[in-house]
C-alpha cells in the first residue's frame, strides 16, 4: 500500500469550486495511502465550512481544522501538521490542480533515492476557467543545481512539494513570514544540509487570478524575499540568523516600504516586459532599460540573469 502521505492544504478566500477541484484532485490520486488535512483560515467562511464537512463525513482520511482567527499561511500549514501522522508531507493550495499520478511518482522519487528531502514538480498555468495558459519550463534541477538558484529567487512551485516528515521536523515548521513562508523554509532546508530535487514533469496545474497582486503588496513581496536572502547569507557566516518581526519591520522601514511603491511598480512592469516581447532585438532594449531606470528593475534583472547561468545544465 506504501507510505502514509500527509497532504497539508489550507483555504481562505478560494471560490468553492476550485477547493472541490483541489480536493477531488488529490482524493483521485493514483497513490491511495493518503490522508488530507485541511485548515480553514477563515471561520467565518461558512459556505466552505460546510462543503469541506460533507467532504470529511464522506471520506474517512480527511480531516478538518477551523481557526478561531486568521492565522496566515504558515500558522495554518503548522496547525495542519500537528495532525499530521504520514511518513512524507505534500504541500497542496486550494485554488490548484494536481495531476493523479503525482503523488505516485513523487513518493517513487523520494524511496529510490533516500540523500534527497523534498521534491517538487513543474506546473502548468491554468486561469480561472481552468484553460492552461502556459508552463513553467525551467526542466529538471538537481540538489546542487536548486541550491545555486534558490541564492537569487524562489523559482520551485510550493504547492508542488513532498518532502520527508523529518526535514519539516528539523526546520521546526514555517516562520511567521506573511509572505514567502515557503522561500525561508527552502533556504533554511540547505542551511541544514537538506537537499532538494526539481523534477520536469508537469504535475501541478497552478492557478494564475485576474485579481493580481496590488503593487504595495508586489513591492512587501520583493523586500521580505530580499529579507529572507539577507537571513540565508547571515547564516552562512554565524551559523544562525536574527530573524525577528520586529528585525523583518525595520528592515521594511529601512528599505523605504512606504515611500517607494510606485517606483518598485514602474520597475517591477518593465522588467516583466521583456518575458513578454517576443522581439529579441526589443527585448535587448527593454533589459538596457531595467539596468538603468531604477535599483529596482537592476537588481530583478541580474537576479534572474544569475539563476539562469548558475542552475543551466552543463
């Protein structure tokens, strides 16, 4: 029958009917030894309260936690595991797909070869329709390779993950980050020693909302993962880093939160602008343009520029 998996997901403000589609994906696994444990991160959400019950009462492996107050991702997904009881932990969101054999060849993955902690699979982009609108293409990346990246940005799906019980037992679960939960948990991962696995395959359809991102929320992204870089390197110096919310504050503060939003966007935008030209001569102008119209658009151009050259296969 193989190992216990222990699918840790939570919902907050997803329309019911992707949380039916994100359940019934995983309740349709391929790999049978499952159990699903879901945390409703807003009580007062009554029509998911009552359609995550029926799933629970028809289904003996599901189990159903409703915080008494948001408690945020992270709080959420360590909530779920306290009840988790499996020997590997998935990571799954409520507004995605995952593919009925992923957890077949995910569990396969981590048995046959014991030196790798966490693996995680590529993604098709779907919309709200459901309708794939894209791909994620960075292919197969070994613990090595993921190691070097992760250095520069966050480019592993998170609800793409299995990882063995003892590597989240070891990090001690996810710190109160409101974002980027999953970019420290990676990163402290290889302060450990912890290795980490990128398969090709397509074994997540990630959902990608009209209702993007507002810029201020983009802008607190950008500087909690830069944060999270600062806590990686501070670690590989002292051993230890001084991660604190009052330390994350001033680090906001410091790097002009409140002051520098608009120029963030501006920058933010022109970068993405040369994903999106398909003229190469054009997007050559649009990359010159990143390097000198602000520290912002500099700084996520190179980033992506050293990732691309530090995990290419040789």
């Amino acid at each position: 029958m193989g190992e216990l998996v222990s699918v840790l997901m939570t919902t907050y403000n997803e329309k019911v009917e992707w949380i039916q589609s994100a359940i019934e994906s995983m309740i349709n696994q391929t790999y049978k030894n499952i159990e699903i444990i879901v945390a409703i991160d807003k009580p007062d959400e009554m029509e998911i309260t009552e359609v995550l019950n029926a799933y629970k009462n028809r289904f003996s492996h599901i189990k159903i936690i409703v915080n008494k107050t948001n408690m945020g991702l992270a709080g959420s997904l360590n909530e779920c595991f306290k009840l988790a009881k499996g020997k590997y932990i998935a990571r799954m969101d409520a507004d995605d797909i995952s593919e009925k054999n992923r957890l077949e060849l995910q569990v396969k993955e981590l048995e046959e070869n014991p030196d790798i902690h966490l693996v995680t699979a590529s993604c098709r982009y779907i919309n709200e329709y459901n309708q794939v609108i894209g791909e994620q293409s960075i292919g197969s990346k070994n613990s090595m390779q993921v190691k070097k990246g992760l250095k520069y940005i966050n480019f592993i799906i998170h609800p793409s993950w299995l990882m063995r019980r003892e590597a989240f037992e070891e990090l001690g679960g996810y710190r109160q980050f409101e974002c980027s939960q999953d970019y420290d948990f990676l990163l402290r991962m290889i302060s450990h020693g912890l290795n980490i696995k990128v398969c090709k395959k397509h074994l997540i359809q990630y959902r990608v909302r009209s209702n993007s991102i507002s810029s201020s929320k983009s802008f607190k992204q950008y500087l909690i993962a830069k944060y999270i870089r600062e806590l990686y390197e501070e670690r590989n110096k002292k051993g230890i880093d001084s991660f604190s919310l009052a330390n994350l504050n001033q680090f906001l503060i410091k790097n002009q939160y409140t002051s520098d939003m608009e120029r963030y966007d501006i920058s933010h935008k022109k970068f993405m602008s040369i994903r999106e030209e398909g003229n190469k001569i054009k997007r050559v102008m649009n990359a010159f343009q990143c390097l000198v119209l602000s520290k912002y658009s500099r700084d996520l151009l190179i980033s992506s520029v050293l990732f691309k050259v530090s995990t290419k296969n040789r």
